[in-house]
C-alpha cells in the first residue's frame, strides 16, 4: 500500500494503518526473562510409544474410503472362514439352519377361494404364480347385482402370490389379503398361504 493510497482512506483507517507500521519497542530483559521462564517449565514426559495413541485426523477421497471398507469386510469374511473352516469346535453351540419345508408328494391341492367385490367391471380374473399369471387361465364368474366375482382354484399346499386383473388390463392386489413384496414390474400383489396335513 502506497502513501497515496493511505492518504485517499478515511481518517480512521489511517489511524490504524500508522498504529501497524509504528515499531514495537521490546526491553531486552523482558527477552530474556521470557527464554529463561521457557528453559524452566518441565518438559511433558512423553513415554515411548504414546504419539501412536493421540487422535489425528484422516481426509480420504470417496473413492479410497470405499477401497478402504471392501478391504476391511473381506479381511472379516476371509478371518471368519478360516477361523471356522472345520466347522464348530467340541462345546461351541451349533447354529440351526431352517431347512426349507420339505412338503410330501401325497398332499392333494386345495381349493381356495378368491372373491372381489368390483361393480363396475365387466370381466375379471385371478393370475398368480400358480397359473403362470396367465389372464385367460382363471377367469371369475359373478351372480347377482351386487358386484361380488369368485372363482375356487386349486393349489398346491405352500405360499403362492396372486393379484386380480380387473378388463383385462387393471391388475390389483386382494384387498382381504396381505401385500407381496414389490415384484419389480410396477404391479402390488397380495400373498395367500396354502396348508397342507402335514402343516
């Protein structure tokens, strides 16, 4: 900053601009008393491995931090294989594993009944995994003006998911029924489970 550039300032500025450049007068024995009182304060008694100990921070890009973790978990998963790779030592607690239902062959289909109340439609009919979620397989008859649609389908003992297809087009899960989980065509579709003598 120039002299000129000070004198175009405010006056309160100048001020402070002279208050920067005036030198500082520093009394010699204030120095040294000031080194002196330093060489006296003891030194922190650091022990041989502490500053392994002490917090520091760690910026990593995304990227390595990803690395980071999929190295970590495949440390884990690979300890963990070879840690239990003959299998549960002699008083270590085995963990049960459900084997899926194993249904036997003598169990006869049952069968179910599906109702919808649509007033308006002029035809419905039930798809499901049981029939290939084919429209023209099950179609539903109604009786009466009140818009009540039923069909009896047999099926094979265990949990089938179905939804209602209302003109041929409109699918629509079963308003009686739990919700199957999001089947990743953009369709709800509700779950009946079938039992079995054996169930």
């Amino acid at each position: 900053m120039t002299e000129d550039d000070v004198t175009s300032l405010d006056p309160y500025v100048q001020w402070i601009v002279a208050e920067a450049r005036r030198p500082v007068d520093i009394d010699a024995s204030a120095r040294r008393r000031l080194l002196e009182a330093l060489r006296e304060e003891p030194q922190p008694h650091r022990r041989r491995f502490e500053w392994l100990l002490e917090p520091r921070r760690l910026v990593l890009p995304p990227i390595a931090a990803a690395a980071l973790a999929a190295g970590l978990v495949g440390i884990g998963v690979i300890s963990g294989l070879l840690i239990n790779r003959d299998g549960p030592q002699a008083g270590q607690p085995r963990a049960e594993v459900a084997a899926p239902p194993q249904l036997p062959g003598s169990i006869a289909p049952r069968a179910v009944k599906f109702v919808l109340i649509a007033p308006q439609a002029a035809r419905v009919s039930v798809v499901g995994d049981f029939n290939r979620w084919d429209v023209a397989a099950n179609p539903m008859t109604t009786q009466g003006k009140d818009g009540t649609w039923t069909i009896f389908v047999p099926l094979e003992p265990g949990l089938h998911t179905y939804s209602f297809v209302v003109d041929g087009t409109h699918f629509m899960p079963d308003p009686a029924a739990p919700l199957a989980p999001d089947d990743g065509y953009g369709h709800k579709s509700s779950v009946v489970l079938v039992g079995g003598s054996a169930l």
